[in-house]
C-alpha cells in the first residue's frame, strides 16, 4: 500500500509543476503589448515632416513637446533659422518674427544617452541648460559635439536628444539648401522664403480645437551665435 501512495504522489508531482509552469506563460499571453512610441505630423510649406519621440529616453522633453503640439501652438510658427552641415531650429517666432508665449523652462535631459546625429531632433536652449521652452532644432548631420560632455557648464551639458525623423529628411535638406538672408532681430539664417509650420499634430490624434498660449513671456538669451567654428551652438534665436 506504500508503494502505490509513492507511485501516486510520483504521478501527482509532474502535474503539479506543469500547472504551475503554465502559469507565467498564461499571464504573459495577457499582459497588455507595449504602447507604440508617439508621433508627431509637422505640415511644412516646404513638405511633410514625420517625427518618433523617446518617452524612454527623455520623458520630460517629449511631454513638453507634445503639450506644445496638442496646444497647437506651432502651427503658424517658423522653421527661422537655417545653417547648412548643422541644423534646422524652430518652433518659437511667427510668421512677422515675434516671440509667442511659452510656459516655464524645463530640466534638460542631454545627459540620456542619445546622441546628436543626422536626423534627430533636440531641444534649443540658451547659455542655461534648464532654459529650454519650446524651441527646437533638427541635426542635419552627425553634430556629436552638442552631446552631453559633463555638468560643469553650459558648453558641457549638450543638447538633450528627445526624438528622430522617419519621413522627411529630404524635406529638411530642401530647406537648408535654401538662400538665408538677415531678417528682423536675426543677422543672418532666416531663410528665403520663409518656411513655416503650417500644422502640427500627434498622429493619431484628434486637432487642437484652436491653438493655444502659454502662460509665461518667451525669454532672451545670450547664447553663443554658432558663427565661430569651435562654438557653434543649438542656441534659442
């Protein structure tokens, strides 16, 4: 009688452990799959500009740039400065180059791990490297010295990477081989004609019932002009 508990505990055991094997494999069949990474729809007089934002990576610039874009406040903002072999900046001045409002600076996030090479977009800032608002620029090349270096300065932070084109690279050297002239408070890159941001949208999404402003006055910087080769910068204006 012993030796047919054992046999039947024996026969029991294997069951046992392959119910409870089955069960992670069933929890996993259920989990919720993982959110798609945002997009972002720029129509541009020049074309279509497609955009895939790291939430992973900077989860504090994406969430500012799309508040941005769910306000509609680029939509009749200008792509105002163009330099070629570096970047395409915008997202600030309107069609007569003023300022729009923004809301308060945030905290740069250059120090993320991503790097400044063709196609990506950044945050523009000023000499601070907490003074991004709304700007941004797009790297026409690999810029790997706008990456994060160290926090000692200003010049070491970098520029904090929060996304990369999937559609439009093109479009964006189209519009940096364009003329560039001085214009308004610019002295030079502004380009001719001017190209504006007609539309932005998160894809997926429904429009902005109107656009919106932001509560805080834009702010001027004194960041270094990217003229001199040794300084360029991703500056604000």
């Amino acid at each position: 009688m012993l030796k047919s508990l054992l046999l039947a505990l024996l026969l029991i055991a294997p069951l046992g452990v392959a119910a409870q094997a089955a069960q992670p494999a069933s929890a996993a069949s259920s989990a919720a799959p993982a959110a798609a990474p945002p997009q972002v729809l720029l129509h541009t007089s020049q074309g279509d500009i497609a955009l895939e934002l790291f939430p992973d990576k900077a989860p504090k610039s994406v969430a500012n740039f799309l508040q941005y874009v769910r306000d509609g406040f680029y939509d009749g903002t200008l792509l105002h400065r163009v330099i070629p072999g570096y970047l395409v900046q915008g997202g600030l001045y309107t069609r007569d180059l003023q300022p729009k409002r923004t809301r308060p600076a945030i905290a740069s996030e250059a120090d993320n791990g991503l790097s400044n090479l063709r196609g990506t977009i950044a945050v523009a800032r000023g000499a601070d490297p907490n003074s991004g608002t709304a700007q941004f620029f797009f790297n026409l090349v690999d810029n790997r010295r706008l990456d994060f270096v160290g926090n000692q300065s200003g010049l070491t932070w970098g520029f904090a990477v929060f996304g990369k084109v999937v559609r439009g690279m093109d479009v964006l050297d189209k519009i940096a081989a364009l003329p560039t002239r001085p214009l308004g408070p610019f002295a030079g890159d502004v380009p001719e004609p001017l190209v504006v941001i007609d539309s932005a949208r998160v894809i997926g999404e429904e429009p902005p019932a109107s656009a919106g402003s932001a509560a805080a006055p834009a702010t001027t910087t004194s960041a270094t002009k990217p003229g001199k080769k040794v300084t360029k910068r991703a500056s604000k204006g």
